[in-house]
C-alpha cells in the first residue's frame, strides 16, 4: 500500500474561550525533518508533540503550527512593564537616534511582553491541545492515503505501459539477428577456401553478444516485484527506488544490445516512462 509523502491535516477545539487549532503539512524529504511553531504557552510540552508527529509521519519535511485565539473579551491580560522597559533600554543604545513611541512600538512586539494571570498550562487544557494534535494527525495521514491511492493507480498505469512495450520486443528479435548474416555471407563470396566451422563459430558469438532473452527476463521480474511490493508492503518508497534503479539497468542494456531502430524506441519509450516513475516515487512514503 503506498503512502503519500505530502499530506496536510487540520483541527480546532476551543477550551474555556481560546480556540486551539493545530495545522500539519509535509513535503517529500529523505528524512524526518520537522518544524514545530507553537505559542509559548504550549512550550513546555513540545517535547512530548514532537515525539507524537515522529511516531506518526516518519518520513517528510514536516510543519506543524499551533495557533491559539481568544474567543472572549479577558481582564486577565496584563502588561509586563519591566520587561517592556528593559527592552526599550536596549533598543536606545542599538540606536539612540529614534522618537520615543518608536521604541515602545518596537518594545510591545517582543516575546513575553503580556501575559495572564492563568499563564500556568494546567492538565486539562493540555488534554485537550494533545487530543486536537492527534485529531490533526489522523486527517493528516487520512490526506495521505487519498494521494497515495491516486498516486499508486497513475504509477501502475506507467509500470503496465513498460511491462507492454517490452512484450512488443520479442517480435523484432529475428529481424535484427538476420541483417548480421547476412552481411557475413555477402562479404565471404569474396574470398575462397572458407572455414565453415570458423564462420560458424563467429556467427554463434556475435548472436550471443547480441542475445537480450536474459535482460528481457530480469526486467519482467523487476516490473512484477515492483507491484507486489507496491501493493502489498507499506513504507515501500525507498524500496521502490532501489528496484526502479534495478529496472534501469536492465532497459539500458537492452537500448546497447538492441541493434533494431524498432527496438531502440521501444527502449526510448520504457525510459522515459521509467523516469516517470522515478519522479513519483520520490513522493512515496
């Protein structure tokens, strides 16, 4: 089953009148790569969520924002003056030159600047913020198998499109082995005393240089191992990669023994699926 690597996912609560909402998103990546944008409030606890969104999406460049906004009018806020004050100080002598309100609008941006009289997290707001960060992981890896469903029909379409194109081979085969003998035998009516065992033998090994019957084997197995494990594995994005790098190799050593302008496209045709291919399973979980 395949997973998409790039996936969002959102969800709300509101808890005594702060609305809570948690957004996840990703990209492809090689790795785990995650960003978490949280309120200070919510700091103390970031440990624990990151340890939760590893658990749960393991693979991509991953952001999460958590933003709180209060839904009612509150006289709990208060503004912290001293560290306003002390901000300001050090604004004058970055630069001394400023109007006074300049500072202050300056000071009243910075972190710490209000706060409540609640400004504890208790365990029951947390509750909460761990349940809405776990209703926003569960839409996100919903979001998830919805591309990786799609992504895995548009994959199997290109895997099938090689699969035909190599089964259209097979009929090019003998045209391109009987142009080589007959070249052989048009050049040895010029010469006389002939070793019909020597020309034989030549023969036998320019065939078998040319022979693709065991490239032609190892690439329907490729194809075949591919979509079992894209079907049935999970997790299977890098695996998927080694066997499309394994596909490659067989479908160049068939453009290099291919000695048939049919042939040569058909391999044309396969590469340009297979990078495809490539592309897409860059986004495969």
């Amino acid at each position: 089953m395949i997973l998409s690597m790039t996936g969002f996912g959102r969800a709300e609560t509101v808890y005594e009148g702060t609305k809570i909402t948690v957004d996840i998103k990703s990209l492809n990546s090689k790795n785990f790569d995650l960003n978490v944008k949280t309120p200070l409030r919510y700091k103390e606890k970031e440990f624990e969520i990151r340890k939760l969104l590893n658990d749960k999406i393991l693979r991509g460049k991953v952001d999460c924002y958590i933003n709180c906004e209060s839904l009612e009018v509150s006289n709990d806020v208060k503004i912290n003056e001293d560290i306003v004050k002390n901000y300001m100080d050090q604004l004058r002598a970055v630069a001394s030159d400023a109007p006074e309100f300049e500072y202050l609008k300056m000071a009243v941006r910075m972190p710490d600047v209000l706060s409540t009289k609640n400004s504890d997290l208790d365990e029951n707001e947390w509750k909460s913020l761990l349940t809405v960060v776990q209703d926003s992981v569960s839409k996100f890896i919903e979001f998830r198998q919805t591309e990786g469903n799609n992504l895995a029909e548009e994959i199997e379409k290109i895997v099938q499109n090689i699969e035909h194109n190599l089964n259209q081979v097979g009929q090019y085969e003998e045209e391109r082995i009987q142009p080589i003998k007959d070249r052989y035998q048009s050049a040895l009516k010029n010469f006389e005393n002939i070793d019909e065992t020597r020309y034989y033998q030549e023969m036998v090994y320019f065939v078998e240089k040319l022979d693709i019957s065991e490239e032609k084997v190892r690439l329907s197995q490729h194809i075949k191992y591919y979509l079992e494990v894209m079907r049935n594995e999970d997790f299977n994005g890098k695996k998927l990669g080694f066997i499309a790098q394994e596909m490659g190799r067989e479908i160049n050593t068939l453009g290099s023994k291919a000695n048939h302008s049919e042939i040569q496209k058909l391999v044309v045709e396969m590469k340009d699926d297979l990078e495809k291919i490539k592309e897409q399973t860059l986004n495969v979980l």
